[in-house]
C-alpha cells in the first residue's frame, strides 16, 4: 500500500495532539493509531478515550479486504516526519504482528500493540443525527476566546468545559472558572436549538484539526455524543454531564454605573509594563484601576518599586468614580490578549463587583472579580 507522505504526516500531526491526552493511559493500545486500508482508502483512527478522530486518505492498493493493525501512532509520526520520499509504502506481516514501512532508501519494521479487535469503538452510537454548519473562522474565535477561562478542578467538572449554546441563527460559547469568564456570541445560519458542555481540550484539538472552511456539528437526542467533521478529519467527544452554571445571573455589562472607552493596545501595553513588577517579585502583584477625568490609569506596587501608567479615555460615559479597583495582572492581560478591536469598553461597577472588558465588534465578553483588598475584608467583618 502506498500513499503520499505529506498528507500522511498532516494527519499524523493531528493524531498525535489527541494520543498526548492518553499519555498516562495504563492500556498500551489507546497510545496506538489504528491503520486500516483497502480499496484505495487508508483510515487512520484514534483515540484518549475523552476525544477521538477518524480520518481517510486516498492510497494505491488492489487489496480488496481490510487490512488492520495498531502501532504506536508517536513512533510512526516520527517515522514519516524523517523518511525523505514523495511516498510512503506499507506492508503488515500479521503472522509476525509486524508493519514494514519503506520510504525512499529507508525502511522499518515495527511491532503492533496488540490485537486490533481491542482497539476501542469509536464511530457509531448515534441516531437520527441534527447537523449544522459552522464557519470555521467562528469556531476558532470561540475556542479561542473561551478555552482560556475554564476551569482545570475536577471537583467542578462543569467548569472544565465550554458551554456551547445554540438558538435560531446564533451560536454562543460560555466559560468561567471562578474568577473570571469569557463570553462570545456569533451569528450563524442554523434553526436548532441545544445546550451542551464540551470539555475544553477536545475543543482544542478541534480547533488545531480545522481542514477547510466549515465544520459539520452533529448530535443527538438520544445521545451525548457529538461529531465534529472537519475536511478529511471527524472528532468525536461526548458532552460533559451536568448542569452548567446559570451565568446570565451575573453577566450584567448592561447595569454597570461607569463605561469608559479607550485603545486596546495602549492599555494592553500600560498594563504589562505595570505587570513587570510581578516578574520582579516572588509572588502575584495586584495592579490598582481608577480614573480620573482624563486618563484610565494603572498603578501597581512591589518591594523593588512602583509604577503609575496613564491610558487616554476617548469616551467616559454613566457615573463619574471615584474608587480604586484591584486585579490580578494577569487576568486583566488574559482578557484583553482575546479582544481584537481597535477600541474596547471597560465597564465598572463598585470596587467590589464584577467588571466587564467588552469587543462589541466581535460579540465578546469578559468579566473578571476584583482582589479584595484588606481594608474591604475588615469592613465587610465589621
């Protein structure tokens, strides 16, 4: 059986991004790719048990019944990714459990890992299927503006995935982890209507597998399933049980007292230079918000110094105030690293409250909690 050895090491690549989350498996086979191949079609399959992929290529064979085996898929992307040829020829020797791979003036031979009758079952399982189409380009700013905030405490197993939501000719994605939440709401033609949690690493793996300019979503009533195909590529995961948290209860950008208006690059910049006194100091450093009437300004405070940055306001609308909020650096930065306008609105509340950083141009949302201060905690007690 020959194919052709770049499209091979492409789908190789994606594999081996899904094999990484089986590392620590205790059954050798899931670290495994399943080949199969007959009738001019190479499939290549795999799996962590959370997330799986099956993808197809096209090849040169007359066999006309499946030949199959499982081998290390790590060991055979290193493999391809060295041979120098335009192809790649396989040959499985079953009654010595054997895959011989010949490229070029290179050849290999290496063992199966195990009977591939125990690779587990990946596709099937769902009936009478919804489909929808989601462009590609809206499906990367979801993961990419939601992954980031969700949560890596398995206790709070609902937190570790993305809230995928689905109304008429919208899809939203929500994440929170307990301090901070990301929020993104894109328009989408699409007439059904579904909630559903899905864990934050399988939706990477979908992002970094992307092959065209449309995914295919599909699920089930009877199911938990869910397939993502993606060109040459299909993912399966299955939605995570349990009730996700019932955000709109906080996410209230539209009730904030103040709404200031400034560029996003310059406070992206104040900000991390005001952060460098964190990289000086053994722990976290705050960094304090307030405003003044001209100027958004950030201060922060080590051992080693200080620093007062002023960012320009071009709008400041609602209640002029008058207090000092403060966050975490780097939640602030995580934020404004996924906003992609030029211009941003930081919406405040009290020095105690949920703030918003708003990319109204792009349907995203950010709210982060504030550090409260030993002074705020004293008169809370009190």
């Amino acid at each position: 059986m020959r194919v052709n050895r770049v499209e091979l090491l492409n789908e190789l690549k994606k594999i081996t991004k899904i094999i990484g989350g089986a590392s620590s498996s205790s059954i050798p086979i899931i670290k495994g790719v399943l080949i199969e191949y007959s009738n001019d079609k190479l499939k290549l399959s795999a799996t962590n048990i959370a997330t799986s992929l099956v993808t197809e290529l096209e090849c040169d064979t007359d066999m006309l019944t499946d030949e199959i085996v499982v081998v290390d898929a790590k060991l055979l992307h290193d493999i391809i990714s060295k041979i120098g040829s335009d192809d790649v020829d396989f040959e499985y020797k079953a009654e010595e459990s054997v895959l011989n791979i010949k490229g070029g003036k290179s050849k290999f031979n290496i063992k199966s890992l195990g009977d591939a009758k125990q690779f587990p079952e990946i596709e099937g399982g769902m009936e009478e299927k919804k489909s929808i189409s989601i462009p590609s380009d809206v499906l990367i700013n979801l993961v990419n503006k939601t992954i980031k905030f969700t949560s890596d405490d398995d206790t709070r197993i609902t937190l570790t995935g993305v809230n995928l939501v689905l109304e008429e000719n919208s899809i939203t994605g929500v994440s929170l982890d307990g301090y901070r939440m990301g929020y993104y709401k894109a328009e989408i033609e699409n007439d059904s209507e579904k909630s559903m949690i899905v864990d934050a690493n399988a939706l990477a793996n979908i992002a970094r597998s992307i092959d065209g300019d449309t995914i295919t979503l599909s699920f089930s009533e009877n199911s938990k399933k869910l397939e993502f195909v993606l060109g040459k590529s299909i993912i399966y995961t299955s939605e995570i049980e349990g009730q996700f948290f019932k955000y709109k209860d906080i996410l209230k950008p539209e009730d904030a007292l103040s709404t200031i208006t400034m560029n996003t690059r310059q406070l992206k910049n104040a900000v991390e230079r005001a952060n460098l006194m964190s990289r000086s100091s053994d722990k976290t450093v705050a960094i304090v918000l307030s405003v003044d009437e001209n100027s958004f300004i950030v201060n922060s405070e080590s051992e080693y110094g200080k620093v007062e940055e002023r960012v320009d306001i071009s709008e400041n609308e609602g209640e002029k105030v008058d207090y000092r909020i403060t966050f975490n650096p780097r939640f602030v930065l995580d934020g404004l690293n996924s906003i992609s306008s030029e211009d941003l609105e930081f919406k405040l509340n009290s020095s105690n409250a949920p703030a918003y950083l708003l990319d109204k141009d792009n349907g995203f949302i950010y709210l982060m909690l504030p550090i409260r201060t030993r002074e705020e905690k004293e008169e809370t007690e009190e």
